[in-house]
C-alpha cells in the first residue's frame, strides 16, 4: 500500500488521515498528546505510529501541527524523510515556509468546524471546500500536481497560488476579520447589556482560540498592518458621511458594499456552494417539508443554516446546494427568485 504520514492529528490532521484511509493509503500517524493517539489508533483514524525521525519510506508527509511550530516540525520531516518524500502543510500562513530546502508544497485546506481535536475528524471535511496549494521558489511542478491530486481526493478544490498571494489575501477575507471581531466585541461589551443577532453574527468569529489568533496576527504581521489601515481608512469614509450628514452618500456606500457581500452568496465567488435563502413559518415540520421536497427531487442539500433575524435578509432559512444545476432546480421548486 501507498505511505503517507500526517503529523499533528488534530481537527484538520485527523480528517485528512481518514481521507486518504478510504482512497487505500496506508497512513502513520505521528502526534505528541498520548490521548489523541490512542484515540486515532483506537478508531481506525491511522494505520500505526511512529516518531517524528521515523518517517523515511513514505510518499509524502502532511504537518497539521499549530502555526506557530510548523516550520520547525517541516523542517525536522525534511531531515527525517529525505529527498524522496513530498512534503505539505495545512497552516493558514504561507510565507513561513519560504527558504526551506526540501520537497515543500504549502497547503491550506478553507475548511473546519466549530469543534476541534481528533475526536471531531471526519473524512468529507474537505469536500466542496477550497484548498489552497502554494508553489515555492524550489517546488516542482510535478509535486504540485501530486498534492493537488490529493486535494482532489479529498473532493475539495485547489487553487494554485505563491505564498505572498495567498498571505495577502488571508489577511484580507480571514485575518482582518478576526481582528476586527474581537476589537468590536472588546468594544461594545464593556457593560453588561442586550444585544442583537446581528451582533452575535458579526463577532461569532471572535470565540476563537486566542493562542491560535495571535500566532497568527504576529505571522502575517506587515499583511494585517496594512489591511487594518485600509479597514480604518474605508471604515472613516463611513463615519464622514454621518458626520457631514450626507446621506447620498451613505446610502451609496452602504449599497456598494452590500451588493458585494450579496456577490459573495448569490454568485459564489468565493464560495464553494451556492446559496439560496427562503421565508418558512415558524411552525413545527417547516424545515423538514422544505428538505423532503429537495431531496424527493435528487437535490442534495450541503449546508442548512436558521437566520434568526429576518430584517433586511430575506429569509429565515439559508440553504447551500453543491452545483449551479441544482441551484436552479432548487429555486425554481421553491419559488425563489433567482438573485445571481
């Protein structure tokens, strides 16, 4: 059988082993919390364990440890591997990885849950998600299209990008982001008192693990300065306009943002589903009838997501579908207009 390490089985690690188990490799696990082995070993999760200085022999080896310590732990596979083993990673910054001598293709697979630990690795993970596949200055182009073959086995999508690309528009569409969420919510919950739903939606983002986060921000450091900048700058633009009060020009900015937001959604973009959004009562079986009459009609349902608030969003219900063909049967059976 085919060879493949995975170091670090965590959340992301985990679901790769269990990937690549039902495409037929042979995976050794190599994870430093005693628990999480047992449990990876216990549950067929891997084949067998192994340090990280016994890995020769394998065709390739994923590093799915924590940011902060990837490229230490890329280098010791290298050193331990050799020059016949491929080697990728699944860290959410890529330039850390720029210099290192070896057989290096970056990845970061777009793609988690609210969960996290081997206990909550599951094999379609990864399907419809996009992953990000980095070419080095050293990488070859036949170990891209190896790790992209892989990706594909996962049934996610690669995208091919350098690591400035990819670092550059991290920052922009995940990093700032967080940031943001977490200096909003520092903000505005200073004092105990209500908040809203759009609130709760804003700042969801800012329940995450802040060892993780500031690894982060420190990584992609002259990335996230400059967006922040550019954030505070748009962000002025806003309060200029209320202050003036100019309310033209309020609206338009608010406009402009909000159709490319609603891009996001309706033209999937930068999604990896298309998504569908429908008014339902608030009765018991509303949900299910919406389902059954998708699934009677061979539309399989890849996301499903309850809007509590209703203003402004058209919808209390927010389902994602995996293909345009079955967006368009899913619309037309629903009654929905179409907002591509």
């Amino acid at each position: 059988m085919r060879k493949i390490g995975v170091v670090g089985l965590g959340l992301i690690g985990g679901s790769i082993a269990l990937s690549l188990k039902a495409n037929g490799f042979y995976v050794v696990g190599v994870e430093t919390d005693a628990d999480s082995l047992s449990f990876a070993l216990k549950n067929n999760i891997i084949d067998s364990s192994a340090r990280i200085d016994s890995l020769k022999g394998c065709e390739s080896v994923f590093v799915c440890v924590p940011v902060s310590c990837t490229r230490e732990t890329v280098e010791k596979v290298v050193a331990s591997a050799g020059d016949d083993t491929i080697v990728t990673d699944v860290a959410s910054v890529k330039g850390i990885l720029n210099g290192v001598r070896g057989r290096i293709v970056g990845g970061h697979p777009m793609a988690g849950t609210e969960k996290s630990g081997i206990e909550a690795a599951r094999a379609h993970l990864f399907e419809n998600a996009f992953y990000a596949v980095v070419k080095y200055d050293d990488t070859l182009d036949a170990d891209v299209e190896y790790v992209k073959d892989l990706v594909r086995l996962f049934k996610a999508n690669p995208v091919v990008m350098t690591a400035k690309e990819h670092d550059a528009r991290a920052s922009k569409v995940s990093h700032l982001p967080h940031m943001a969420a977490y200096a909003l919510s520092e903000y505005a919950l200073k004092e105990d008192g209500f908040v809203g739903t759009g609130f709760m939606d804003t700042t969801r983002i800012a329940a995450s693990n802040a060892d993780f986060w500031t690894s982060v921000a420190f990584l992609n450091r002259e990335n996230i300065l400059r967006d922040m900048d550019g954030f505070v700058e748009e962000f002025f633009k806003f309060r200029e306009a209320i202050c003036d009060d100019d309310r033209e020009r309020l609206k338009n900015l608010i406009e402009s943002a909000r159709l490319k937001r609603e891009a996001l959604t309706y033209r999937r973009v930068f999604l990896s589903e298309y998504c569908l959004d429908l008014d339902v009562k608030d009765e018991v079986g509303a949900i299910s009838k919406v389902s059954k009459l998708l699934a009677d009609n061979d539309i399989n349902i890849s996301g499903i997501q309850i809007i509590h608030s209703r203003e402004g969003v058209g919808g209390a219900l927010r389902i994602s579908v995996k293909s345009e063909a079955d967006y368009d049967r899913a619309i037309s059976l629903l009654g929905i207009k179409d907002k591509r």
